[in-house]
C-alpha cells in the first residue's frame, strides 16, 4: 500500500520588513518594522509514503497540474520494488487523481489500483500525519527566501526521515501505564522484629 497525496502550496516569503519604522506619534514608544509580505516563488511538495516500511518519497513541483501527478506516479512507480505485484495507491477526491490522463497511467501500469478515500475523511490516508511530521522537521520556525530552499530543507528532512524510517501505524500512540497489582485488598508485607 502507497499513499499518495500532496502538501501545499507552500511559498518562499518573509513576513518582517527589511527597515525599521520610526513612530510616528511622540506618544509611540516602540519601533515597528516595515512590513514585507512579498512571495518569492511558491510550489507543492507531492509525497508517496509506505506506512509499512516507513519509507517516503517528496519529489517538488512548481504546479499541481494533471501532467505533474502522472509524472509524479511515473517517479512513484520507478521507486516502488519490480517484484511487487500489486500497488494500492490511496488519494483522496481531487480532480487531478481522477483526471483521463491518470486513468491513462492506470491502464499502462496494471499493478496500480487507486482507492479513494471517502469525501471529509483525510484522517483513513497516512500520509496526512506523516505530512505533519515533515512539516515539523524541515518547515517549522523557519523563513525561506526562495523556492529552491523550500526544495532542498523538504529533500533533506526527507533523507533524514528515510535513515531512522521505521513502522508507521495509524492512530495514538498509548501512553505507557503501569501495570496493575493483583487483588484489591492485598495484606501488605509486615516484617517482625
């Protein structure tokens, strides 16, 4: 099983100024600075995790384009071991997933079936909490000038995810609890002098 999905649109932008403000009121005692909402390039991360192995792939692309996905499912299908016989591809109900062109794709590579999750159901595809963590390892607390830094920051935390990958399972994770003692009433253990 394969999920499929992308995380976006993310954009290159800095929110602070570049100059500091000077108050205008003499009331005014602190200085603000100008305010910058300029994008520097923007882009989607598409992603293909395997929550079996724990493995993921997040190729960038500047669109979410029909011809984007199918080359996308391209990458996808070279990714995946030859020796697997069937690929459960699951996506949710974009037009892009369900396009003529990925009907195409289908038809050419007849080990892929794609499962469409329910409409308001994200939470049944695995990718979505995986994107989660991505976005914790490589896009939180962070400013990105351009395009470019987004790709190669998303590329390596992708890396460092695929070094410590591991079992990826749907749902909480359980708090450890202490195990109970045996009977309710128990004696304690009293020592004679």
């Amino acid at each position: 099983m394969v999920c499929l999905d992308e995380m976006g649109p993310q954009a290159a932008k800095s929110f602070p100024g570049q100059q500091l403000v000077t108050p205008a009121a003499p009331k005014a005692e602190r200085a603000k600075q100008e305010i910058d909402y300029g994008r520097r390039g923007s882009g989607y991360v598409f992603g293909a995790f395997q929550p079996a192995s724990g493995t993921a792939l997040t190729p960038p692309y500047d669109r979410r384009t029909t011809t984007n996905w199918v080359d996308f499912l391209g990458e996808v299908d070279a990714w995946i071991d030859p020796t697997v016989e069937r690929i459960y591809a699951v996506v949710d109900n974009l037009s892009t997933h369900s396009a003529p062109d990925v009907l195409l794709f289908s038809l050419l590579h007849p080990r892929w079936e794609f499962v469409f999750q329910p409409k308001y159901a994200a939470y049944l595809n695995l990718i979505e909490p995986w994107w989660k963590v991505l976005r914790f390892l490589a896009l939180k607390g962070r400013r990105f000038e351009t395009w470019a830094e987004i790709e190669q920051v998303v590329q390596r935390a992708t890396a460092y995810w695929n070094e410590q990958k591991h079992l990826f399972i749907w749902g909480r994770r359980r708090r450890h609890r202490q195990a109970r003692r045996l009977g309710i009433a128990t004696l304690p253990v009293i020592s004679l002098i």
